[in-house]
C-alpha cells in the first residue's frame, strides 16, 4: 500500500482544522478568568499565558488550512496554479508561520507587539484576495473552477477570508488584553478593568459566528456540496 501526497493532505487538513476549532473552544472558556476581578492579577495572568498556549496551535491550524486546502484544489483540477506556484506559494506560508511563532514567543514584550502587527498585516492582503478570488470564480471568471459540483472550493475560500475578518477582530482583541495588564500592573485601574470586560464580550459573541463559520467551512470541504 502507498501512502499518496493527497492522502497526506487530507491527514494535515483534518488536524490543522481540528486544532483551529479545539483552540478557539479552549480560549472560550479560559478568558473568563482573565477578566475575573475576584482573582488576583498573578492568578489573571496565569489564565491569559493559558489561554495564549491554547491560541498558538488554532493559530497555526488557520495559517496551514490554506495552504493545504489549495494544493490539494491543484491536485483534484480545481485550479491551475501548480509546480512553482505551489512552491512560492508553501515557502511564503512556512515565513508567515515563522512571524506568527516569532510574535508568540515574544508576546510579552515591544518586539512581541510589533511582530504581532505584522502577522495582522498579512491578512490584511490575504482577506481581500480570498474574498474577491472567491466570488469572481462563483462568476466564472476564475481562478478557481466552478462548474457544476465544484463551486465548493470556491465557496470554502470565501468562507475561509470571512472567518480571517472574524479571527483578525479576535487577535486585537488578544493584544489589547497584554497592554491593559501591563496598565493593571501598575496598579488597579477601573478604566482598563471596563476595557477587558467590554473585549471580552464582543469576542465571545464572534466566537458563536466564527464556530458555525468553521463548521460551515468543514461542510463544504467533507460533502463537496454544490
């Protein structure tokens, strides 16, 4: 038995979709704690480090999905950007998932915030040409094919640049609890205490969009509906 490169694939989409929805339902339940004024700030910081090490995983899961998901579009003839593309394509992705790691491992410090910044301002490119890519080949004018039963890859692209907006809101959200808890270092402070209550509850109302999003995203790409 040979084990195939889409086979593969398949493997490595399945786990970094996995870990995608795990990550977030983990920082669902963890950040309450962050926000916790009942808690002591050793305790508080103890629970956003947690939900930090939960987040890196879904983060990485998320930077691979495309990747993945597009070369195996290639290998089933769902577009045409193959060979070199493919190549451009993985080592550009492998530097983003570099900058991605490189802002984790230095959340805590200046460095860390402007790398974090950086990895943000790649989606800033990326939303749009998912999105725009999507719903011109829903038109028919490419790149992605999609004729009839194939408008699935089409759909899970616009889908995926969609839920980019949702996780990119959730990603703000998470830099700005690591400056307000430098503010509450210092001292207590009401003022960043209402900031963190206020971000808290916007994120965990997108966290119910961003689930049916993914469970969405996993529909289209397990049924190739439509």
């Amino acid at each position: 038995m040979v084990i195939t490169e889409l086979a593969v694939l398949k493997f490595l989409h399945i786990i970094a979709m996995v870990y995608w929805l795990g990550g977030e339902w983990g920082i669902f339940n963890t950040s309450r704690h962050v926000i916790d004024r009942n808690l002591s700030m050793e305790e508080r910081r103890r629970h956003m480090n947690t939900a930090y090490l939960i987040d890196i995983p879904a983060r990485t899961g998320i930077i691979l999905l495309f990747p993945v998901g597009f070369h195996m579009g290639h290998i089933w003839g769902l577009h045409d950007f193959g060979g070199s593309y493919l190549v451009a394509m993985w080592v550009l992705v492998l530097a983003w998932l570099g900058l991605c790691w490189a802002a984790f491992i230095k959340r805590e410090t200046d460095t860390g915030i402007r790398l974090t910044k950086m990895d943000e301002a790649v989606r800033y490119v990326l939303i749009p040409l998912f999105i725009i890519t999507a719903i011109t080949s829903l038109m028919g004018y490419g790149p992605y094919e999609a004729g009839p039963m194939q408008k699935w890859f089409a759909i899970k692209v616009g889908l995926f640049g969609g839920l980019l907006i949702i996780g990119l809101v959730l990603r703000f959200i998470m830099r700005e609890w690591t400056m307000l808890f430098r503010v509450l270092a210092e001292g207590p402070n009401v003022e960043a205490e209402n900031k963190l209550e206020k971000s808290l509850r916007l994120g965990r109302g997108l966290a119910y969009v961003y689930w049916v999003g993914i469970a969405a995203v996993a529909f289209f790409g397990a049924t190739k509906f439509m």
